[in-house]
C-alpha cells in the first residue's frame, strides 16, 4: 500500500463468488496484479456442483451432451451469454480451475463429455457436468442399483434420508435409510453442516462418526452421507473414512448447506493467498466505483484495513445479482449501482414476472443484467462498449437464467476465463510478462 492509502493493482475485481474467484486465479496467471474484494454473497447457497448446461427451456428431458447443447443454444437462445466465449474457452476455463482445485485436495470428476445424474436430498434426479469426487460413488452405485445405506444426522433440520429416498422411489429399490446422533448434535441441538464438517477433520470425531456407521451397515452396502466430510482435503477425509467404515462412502448435495461451496472458496483462496501477483484479498463491499481516466478506475471500499482504496486499470464486475449487490431493484426500475450501466430489464414491472410460477419460459427478472460484447464488455444501446477497462462476468449477465438452463458455474468460469483473456490484450500484456512471472 502506498502512504496515501492506495492500492495499485492491474485489475480490481469485484466480487468473491464463483466468477470472481476464478477471474483473479486466471488474470494472476497471465501475469496481472490483482486486488480482489466482495462478500461471497450467493455462494454459501451453491451446490458445488460444476454445471456446463444441463437444459433448455421447453424440453422435457435433460441434456445428456452439454457441448450438443451449446450447439443449439446458439441457434434457440442467440442472446444467452454462455454462446459468446465458445467451446474451446469453456473447456480451458473448466480444466484449469479444475486443477487448482484438485492440487488443494478438492478433485471434481464426471463421465468423459457428457452430463451425469446425481441423486439429490429432494429424490431429485438432477443433470450436472461435473462433481465432488466425493459424491461420485453414489452416481454409480444409483445407476447399478448397489444396495445402499442413506444416513441422515440428528439435529442436521435440511437433509431427510427416509423422505429423500420415498422421494426417489424405484429410481433406487435397494436403498434403504437410518439416522445418527453424534455426542454435541444431539439433545435439540442443531447439527450445522459447516461446522459438523469442520468438526470431522478430527481425526476422533471422525472415528466416532465411522463407529455409528459401521454400527448400521449392512452386507455389501456403499453409505450415503450428506456433505460434511470435512472442508479443507475432503478426498483425503473420505478416503480415511472409507478405511475406518470398510465399505464404500459417498457425499449427497443438499442445499442450503455451505460446505461444498465453502470448499471450493477456501481451496481459491489458499490458491490466491500463495500467489505473489494477488496484492490483496478483502473480506468486504466496493462502496463506490470512479472512472478517472480511461482505462484507470478508483474503488472505495467500505474497509479501513488493509485497504481502503483500490486504483486500477481494469475493473471485473463478478458482483452477482441481487444477494450480492451487483444489481439492485425498486418498484419501478433495476439498476447496477456502482457504474450506473444499463440493465436490460423488461420495460414494465408487471412484465417481471409471469402469472404462472412454473412458467417454461421463466420470469422476465431472471433475464435482467447487463449485456455486453463478446469479449464481456458492457455495452450501450447500440452494442457499444461503454468504458474501456471494465468487464462484467457471472450472474450479472443478461439472458442468463443461469437456474432455468442448468449452466451456473459454466457461465462463471467460462465467462471469467474470455474477459480475462480480452483483458490481457487490452491493457497490453504480452507473453513475456507472463513468463516472467512464472520464472
């Protein structure tokens, strides 16, 4: 920090969900000083689970090739942001995140180029590219009827192993449910998932866990767990369990639950805080944005320490919607509040939202965002970029209905991965710099 209290970084990004985190990890490893800041905002409300695109409105089954998909898209859905980075930027940005990822204990698998069907706690059967290797044994276990042991946890108030699997029904005929109580879960008390998990990486409270376990298991049994093994190494956690069990163990996502997405955050951030080129990481909210000169901005954060202004050249706006403030709303209007950039919106209040709350189309809300060009620049009404040095990537974007698609995490990263790369050239930062920094 310089004595005036001003931070110089080559790109300030703003947010700490899913696209931000990745924007920061891709623009350090081209060679860019980045100062990254924001709440994690709808991120404690992820699955953890990498979804690519898993449907399109109006069809009745899921898609099982995301990249065929992508294809028809283009053709169906020409507005919807994930067509602008193309295919190739979406396999590099998936692949390298991917890595980062599995070097810090937190390894994501699938089934080659096509989706897969995870089981969920609803006994919903959900289309997905990419999850935890630690839910992976329950996809084939499903899928070839294993006999299966579904745990749930007393004081856990989110996960119902008995009514998730009268949920599934003949989706899994051998699977079958009981309950546990841990010693401090029990008695009324609730059973947070976060800090359950955290709990487990003792290796005596997982001990006791597997002692319950071992307790109910049947013949031939793989058992079914929610998602609380562990937050830091959790592939290393299960495999230490499985040998304390004896039998085949696999994680279920379960929403609300933060620890799949606490994962992930704390692997990026690990990654980040290692990285000589991340100058700061600010747990906090960008209070105002000035655009002082093109391609120089200054941020104004609502923290005192260790920062309390960030100058840039670029600027990432991964501020997510409305739960992370990237956009906000009154009766009549929405707005991105820092930049004041248009949102494309539907033109009246009424038109928001549609009269049927399953509507196959969606609601007019969840299209609202920010349109920009392909490089994910915000442009005018005449597709204009509107500041040289700022970009927008994730939820924030237009057209997106990232729920009603199945393509969350797709979005983020792919779109992290094409505005970085665009960001590279425009604030001309060649190979050699890039080099020199891996030197």
């Amino acid at each position: 920090m310089t004595k005036s209290g001003v931070i110089h970084v080559d790109v300030a990004v703003v947010g700490c969900g899913l696209a931000g985190l990745a924007a920061a990890r891709f623009a350090a490893d081209r060679g860019c000083r980045v100062a990254i800041v924001g709440a994690s905002g709808a991120m404690d409300l992820s699955s953890g689970l990498f979804d690519l695109l898993g449907a399109l409105p109006g069809e009745e089954r899921p898609r099982e090739d995301p990249w065929l998909a992508l294809q028809d898209l283009g053709e169906r859905f020409p507005e919807h942001p994930l067509n602008k980075p193309g295919a190739d930027a979406v396999a590099c940005a998936l692949d390298s995140l991917g890595s980062v990822l599995a070097r810090r204990g937190v390894e994501y698998t699938g089934s080659g180029k096509h989706n897969i069907i995870l089981p969920t706690q609803l006994g919903t059967l959900r289309p997905t590219y990419r999850v935890p290797a630690t839910m992976w044994p329950g996809i084939e276990a499903r899928e070839n009827n294993s006999p299966c042991l579904v745990l749930d946890i007393e004081g856990m108030k989110d996960f119902d192993a008995e009514g998730m699997l009268a949920a599934l029904g003949d989706a899994w005929p051998r699977a079958r449910s009981d309950s546990l109580s841990l010693t401090g879960f029990s008695l009324g008390r609730e059973a947070r998932p976060l800090l359950l998990a955290r709990s487990l990486e003792n290796v005596q409270n997982l001990e006791a866990l597997a002692r319950a376990v071992r307790s109910r298991l049947g013949k031939n049994e793989v058992v079914g767990l929610p998602a609380v093994l562990g937050v830091h190494n959790p592939d290393g956690i299960k495999r230490r369990f499985q040998e304390m069990v004896g039998a085949p163990v696999f994680e279920i996502p379960i929403l609300p639950n933060p620890v799949p997405a606490g994962r992930i955050r704390e692997a990026l951030y690990s990654a980040l805080r290692e990285d000589e080129a991340i100058r700061t990481l600010i747990p906090g909210r960008v209070q105002s944005a000035r655009v002082l000169a093109d391609r120089d901005f200054l941020l104004e954060t609502d923290r005192q320490e260790p920062e309390k202004q960030i100058r840039s050249s670029a600027v990432v706006l991964a501020s997510g919607r409305f739960l992370g403030h990237g956009l906000r709303a009154e009766r009549g209007r929405i707005w991105e509040p820092l930049l004041q950039l248009p949102v494309a919106q539907p033109q009246m209040r009424s038109a928001w939202h549609s009269p049927d709350l399953f509507d196959p189309d969606g609601h007019g809300v969840d299209r609202a965002g920010l349109e920009t060009d392909a490089r994910f620049r915000p442009v005018d009404g005449r597709g204009r970029a509107i500041y040289n040095g700022v970009y927008a990537i994730g939820s924030i974007l237009a057209h997106a209905d990232w729920m009603r698609f199945k393509c969350g995490a797709g979005m983020c990263l792919a779109s992290a991965w094409r505005a970085v790369e665009g960001m590279v050239v425009d604030l001309g930062l060649g190979a050699d710099r890039e080099e020199a920094r891996r030197k």
